[in-house]
C-alpha cells in the first residue's frame, strides 16, 4: 500500500482522472416565487436577498447587529429560597408538585421570550425597484432567456435576461472591501435602462429624499421606553448617460446605459459614530470605479472560502437548482456533487453571515424578510447556536468562531447574578434563550426554560476552538468563562439520595417530557444525561487548561474528585438504548425531535465505537427509535451522529432526507424538514442551523479528530466511494489535510502543520504516526 501511495503522488493522481470542475452555482430560471427561493448574499455585517424581479423586483436588506428590545433584569432573586423544597420534592419522586413550584417562582420575572423588552432580530427593509422597458406597456412585459443564479467562488448573485431584444444584466454584492450593498444594472444597448428606486419598512421607519440620495431611519422599540436601537441607511445611484431625479420619496433613473446602486447602512449597536459611518462608506464607494470594488470584494471573500476544495465526482449542475433538489431524491446516486454545493454552501454561509467584532449568526444566519422573525430569530442554547458553529473549524474557518466567543465573554457578569439569584451558587450559568443584551435567566416555563446545559454547551464550542487552533493565547482568554462555568456545577451539584451520584437539581432534558405513573408529563427532573455528559466534558476541559498553565490545583482536585460521583457518559436501559434521564422514565413522545442525551456520541467524544462499544451500540438503538425524520436541524444532528458512529450509509440516508424539496413556511416541531428552492434549511419555516450542522455532516463523513488521531473517510458512504478529493480540511491541533481516494481505499494525503510534528492518522483502518509538512 506503500508503495502504492507514493506511485499515485509521483503521478500527480492522474490515475483517478477528475475532470477539471466547475465554479459552484445556485442557478434558475425564473425570478423567486418566495423569498426562500432568493439568492442569500452577505458579508459578515450586511445581508441583501433579491428576488431577480424583472418588472419589480424586491430586495430585502439585512444587518447582523439590527435588533430591537434591551438590556433586562429578569432574574427572581428570590428564587434559591424555593430550591430546598423543589430539591425534596424531586427527592421524593414528586416531580409534577416540584415543575408547579418551579413553574411559580423558579422561571424568570416578566414575560422572558414572549416580551417586547426580549427584543427580536429584524429585517431591515426591503428595496424597491421598478423597471419599464422601452416599447411596451406596463404589466406587459415579456421577457425570455431569463437566468439567475448564485456563484458560491465569487459571492456575488447575477440575472440575465432579454427584453425586446435588449439583454440585461444585473449583478448584486455585499462588498467585502467597501461594506456596502452594490447592485449594477447594464443593458447591451445604450440608454434602455428605466428604473425606479424606492426603500421601505414595515414599521418604525421615516423616508425622505433629497440631492438624488434615499435615506431611510428609525429606532426600534426596546421594551420599556420606545427608544432603542437606531439605524441610517442611504441609497445613492450612479449612471452612465441618462438622468435621475426624485419623485416623492422614489429616484427615478431615466433612459441610463449602466445603473449602480449603492446602499450604505448601519445602526448604533456599540457604534455611536453610526451616522458618519454610513456617510463614509458611501463616498468612498462611489469614489471606486466599480471594477475595483468587485476586484477587491472577491479577493476578501476567498481568502476563506478557497481553503478548502472537495471533489466527490459524478454531478448533476446542468440542471437548475429547484430542479436538481427533485432529481436527487429520485436518484441519489447521480449527483454526488449536490453533497459538495450543500457543504460548500454552508461554508459560505458562514463566511457571508459573521465577522469578528460582531454578532455570530442568530437562528436564521443574518437573513430575515420579516420585524418578527420566527421565534425573535435569537440564540437558542440547547443545540441551535452550537450547532451554527459545528462546521466552521473543521471546514478551516476558525475565526468565524470568535464572535460567539465574544458574544459568550459578556454573557459571563448576567450569568453570575442568575447563578446566585437561583442557585446561590458559584460561578455562571445560562439556560435556553439569549439575545444580544446576554439574557441568562431561565425561560419562562418549567417544561423548558431551567435546562441549565446552555452555558457548559457553549464552553464546549469554546474549546473546540482551541483544539482547533492549538491557541494557547485564546485558552488563557477563554479560561475564565470555562472555570466559571465549571464552579457553577461544582456548586450546585447535590448527591441524590437513590443513587449517591452528585447530580444538577432541577433541570430538564431540553424541551423533552417523560410519562409519570399516573399518565401525565413532566419535564422537570434531576441528573439528565445531557448535563451529566457536559458537566463531565467540561470538567475534563478545565482540568486540562490547569495543567497547561500550572494553574488551580486545588480547583482541579475538587473537579477530579467530582468526576468519580456524576453519573457515567450513558447508562443504557433494559430495552438497550441510552437512557435520557436519571430514572428509565418512558418518553412522551418516541420521535422527539432533539437527542440531547447523546450529547456523548457528539459533539462530545465520551461515547465511541472503539472506546465505548457497548454504549456505542446504545446509542444506535436510541436514534433508530427517534428515527431518521423531524426538522431540519434534528435531521442534520442525527447525521452527525451516525458519522462519529462510523455508519456513513446511516448518515448519507439522512443526508438525503435533510435535502427533500420544501416550500412551506408554517411552523413545524415534528417531521417533514428540508430544504428550501435556495437551499435554506427548513424547519419549517427557515432555520439556518440545518445548514451549518448539515456541512459539519459531510465534513465529518470525511474526515474525524476527536478521538486523539486523524481519521480519513471514517463514514463514507457507498455512494461516495468511488472516487474523491479533499483540500485543505483541518483537524484538531492545527494540522490541515489533503487526500484523495478510490474505491473507498486512501491512495494519497498529506497532513499540514505551522511546524513539523509527530501525528497519529488511521489510513484504510490502519492507524499509524506520521511526520506533518509546514504549511
């Protein structure tokens, strides 16, 4: 096999034969019926959908930080005087008498989520255009050879299309460089372009015009007084020949043979200089000649997203997208290369919706088309913002991780007040729910809002960063959160008298209920098994960072100690699944969308096939019981799973439900998730965490480093066997890593690192210690 290997890299891999692959694409034929069918464009700040309209055309436009509601105090600070008795009556198995207490006085004050001071994640506004086309007649426009589609190389959306034998074209960016919106409009003849401009809100929004610019502003409501954050945006346009002029609050281009519009945009978040901002960007953008400023938006943006390159061979792109989306339900195994546009759609999702010094993507990325975003597009705990980041390290987009940190940083002093208000504990935690303005307070129902896991599961997506990276730097930096949530849990573990393990009291299986004697559900409980397996991971993270810098020994000896009294990883129950709580309690709903209780298999490493077989096994047997539907993040989890389970047919089978063809957009808890004509994930309505967990899926089909070595194709599936290539993937401890494979056997790779280094990676089952090459 040796000697295999070095032959196909003296060769140069021409044995395999991949032909040269095009530039990845959304592509249709016909503007968007829905704004699910849009072309998401974003640059880390900005966001900007357009329908591809030819008439009219809306274009919504987003900003990562626009969000209303402000800064509360929800905390009960009386609520840890009721956490003896809540504690006995769990002790007693009176867990419907301890949710009843809970529910009166160990919930947040007010009305938590559901309030105008929680805020929500807002759209910005919608831009209008307008087109009449010389020769015909309003609402009579008849067009032909009509393309829209989406270059994932390049971040920038295009429509073409003739009218009255006139080709127009339309491109559309979020600039990189510049941070604005740009849009050009040119025709193939001169003087054919007609175009009003308008903008608009739904609410909170005053829109005047004057000197041929647009301005749109406003303050959103912040829960208590009305004013909260503020926002400016300014529309200018640029032509070549023809004349503008406004008409009411519309400008209005005349007979022009090129048409750029620039939006220039911000709001007050952190940002008091909001005003000359927008004022600023503008003027330089239209100073640029806008050759330039696509020269140098592209640039930006690819130096993210061409780190990595994958090839997985036989692919259907000469079909539209919607198009494709049906073919491959139908036939799988024709276009192995949707896998390789899904993942590298999620990657540049993640590129196009967050940057450092921001916020990370909510529940629906950046993008939202509506004031009142589904569930206040904010940040859930209990899977969806983690899972929001589960692709960015191993896809070599580590530093799409540092706003979450951030965002974590200042959740810490809120996190405190809760930790001692309802605990009288130590250290910090959050539940459920977050937002901008650090909510930590438990939401505001029994049945869901005490989970404690959020903060343990976010110092999960912290370290992750740093096995990553190998960053001692950031591990110093990020220490004080981990240790504190570490001495949250050290504090308020109390040993259950049954079992004399040390477990959390109350808690909940996120959003999850089980069946007591006398029929009704319950959620409230001790020691489930999600907690056990965080508290656990967490700990294991924190003893590690002491002895990296030397530090808290005696901090690590209480935590080491503790480690012996928590529940193990998993305990399986009599009919061979993990159990999800503390006592085997039937579920109240069999396929549940979340899986919370193998936290374990992923996205921690506490259960494995070759370290904890049995458990391993177990915990088959529980997502086979779940089974293989449900929304579209449950889909993408699972997939997860069944790759770290090393069935990488199990995964590629959720793989293809995760990509069923949706279009409606109610909401939806059970079966049914999907995808979106534009490749949003669906819940329904749109989620963007499917997305992101659906690349992690693939990636982790791929390419697996939890377990101490690089492990190449540990899941693949049959249908991707024949052939592949992979670039520039990262593994744990900072190594990045090509190879290429045939007939599922490894015939090539090569594993990067900033310095040489000993490295352990299994290769067709056979694990073995390399040399890594510097980058």
């Amino acid at each position: 096999m040796k000697k295999n290997l070095l032959l196909f890299s003296m060769l140069g891999f021409t044995q395999i034969g991949f032909a040269q692959t095009k530039p990845l694409q959304l592509w249709y034929t016909q503007p968007a019926k829905q704004w699910e069918a849009t072309l998401p464009l974003g640059n880390g700040r900005l966001g900007m959908t357009p329908d591809g309209g030819v008439e009219k055309e809306n274009i919504v436009l987003n900003d990562i930080t626009l969000w209303s509601g402000s800064e509360q105090d929800a905390n009960n600070y009386d609520a840890h005087n009721y956490l003896p008795k809540i504690r006995e009556l769990l002790f007693e198995g009176k867990n419907e008498e301890a949710q009843k207490l809970v529910n009166e006085h160990f919930i947040c004050l007010g009305p938590g989520s559901g309030g105008r001071q929680w805020g929500c994640f807002q759209m910005l506004g919608n831009l209008d255009l307008k087109f009449s086309y010389n020769g015909t007649n309003e609402g009579k426009v008849e067009y032909k050879n009509y393309l829209r589609r989406l270059s994932l190389d390049s971040a920038i959306a295009t429509s073409i299309y003739e009218v009255n034998g006139v080709h127009y074209k339309k491109e559309y960016f979020t600039a990189f460089g510049s941070d604005v919106d740009i849009i050009r409009i040119t025709a193939d003849k001169p003087h054919q372009i007609n175009c009003s401009i308008g903008i608009s809100r739904p609410e909170r929004a005053t829109v005047s015009a004057s000197d041929n610019v647009l301005q749109m502003q406003g303050q959103l409501d912040n829960g208590t007084d009305g004013k909260g954050m503020k926002y400016l945006a300014k529309v200018k346009a640029v032509t070549n020949g023809g004349s503008q002029h406004i008409e009411g609050n519309n400008l209005v281009v005349k007979n022009a043979s090129e048409l750029i519009i620039y939006i220039s945009e911000k709001t007050d978040y952190k940002n008091p200089s909001y005003r000359k901002d927008v004022d600023d960007l503008l003027a330089n953008a239209v100073r640029q000649s806008y050759k330039k400023e696509k020269q140098q938006h592209i640039i930006a943006f690819q130096k993210l997203y061409k780190r990595v390159y994958v090839n997985l061979g036989n692919s259907k792109d000469d079909l539209p997208t919607n198009e494709r989306l049906q073919a491959f339900q139908k036939n799988p195994q024709a276009d192995n290369g949707l896998a390789v546009l899904f993942y590298q759609f999620g990657r540049y999702l993640s590129i196009s919706s967050t940057r450092v010094g921001l916020l990370p993507p909510n529940l629906q990325g950046l993008w939202a088309n509506q004031i009142h975003t589904p569930w206040n597009g904010d940040y859930h705990l209990d899977v969806n913002v983690q899972m929001n980041h589960w692709g960015t390290d191993v896809s070599n987009l580590s530093e799409l991780d540092l706003p979450l940190t951030e965002l974590v940083k200042e959740m810490v002093p809120n996190g405190e007040k809760t930790a001692k208000a309802y605990y009288n504990a130590e250290g910090w935690v959050a539940h459920v729910i977050t937002n901008p303005w650090h909510f930590t307070e438990p939401g505001e129902s029994a049945s869901w809002g005490v989970t404690k896991c959020g903060s343990g599961w976010l110092c999960d997506n912290l370290w992750q960063h740093y096995a990553f990276t190998n960053d001692t730097a950031y591990l110093r930096e990020i220490y004080p959160i981990l240790k504190g949530s570490a001495l949250f849990y050290k504090s308020m573990l109390v040993r259950d008298p049954k079992t004399k393990w040390l477990v959390t009291s109350p808690s909940s299986s996120p959003e999850n209920s089980f069946v007591m004697p006398d029929g009704n559900n319950v959620s409230i409980c001790m020691g489930p098994t999600i907690d056990n397996q965080i508290i656990r991971e967490l700990y294991e993270n924190v003893i590690t960072a002491t002895k990296v810098f030397n530090i808290d020994k005696d901090l690590r000896d209480t935590l080491e100690y503790q480690l012996t009294q928590i529940p193990p990883a998993g305990r399986i129950s009599p009919d061979g699944r993990i159990m999800e709580w503390l006592e085997n309690y039937k579920e109240s709903e069999v396929h549940h969308r979340h899986v919370s209780h193998l936290y374990g298999v992923y996205p921690a490493n506490e259960i494995t096939p070759d370290s904890t077989p049995d458990l391993a096994e177990a915990a088959k047997k529980s997502l086979d019981v779940r089974g293989d539907d449900g929304p579209s993040w449950s889909i993408a989890y699972k997939m997860l799973m069944w790759s770290r389970l090393y069935d990488g047919n199990r995964a590629y089978k959720l793989f293809i439900n995760l990509m069923r063809p949706v279009v409606s957009t109610g909401i939806n808890y059970g079966a049914g998730g999907g995808i979106y004509p534009n490749l949003f994930s669906a819940g329904p309505p749109f989620q963007i965490d499917a997305n992101f967990g659906g690349c992690a899926g693939i990636a982790e089909m791929l390419l697996q480093s939890h377990a101490g070595y690089i492990n190449l194709l540990p899941a693949v599936p049959d249908e991707w066997r024949a052939q592949g290539e992979v670039k520039g993937l990262k593994a744990r401890g900072n190594y990045v890593v090509d190879f290429r494979w045939k007939d599922g056997q490894i015939i090539s790779y090569h594993i990067y690192s900033k310095k040489p280094s000993s490295v352990k990676v299994k290769v067709n089952g056979v694990l073995k210690t390399v040399k890594s090459s510097v980058m």
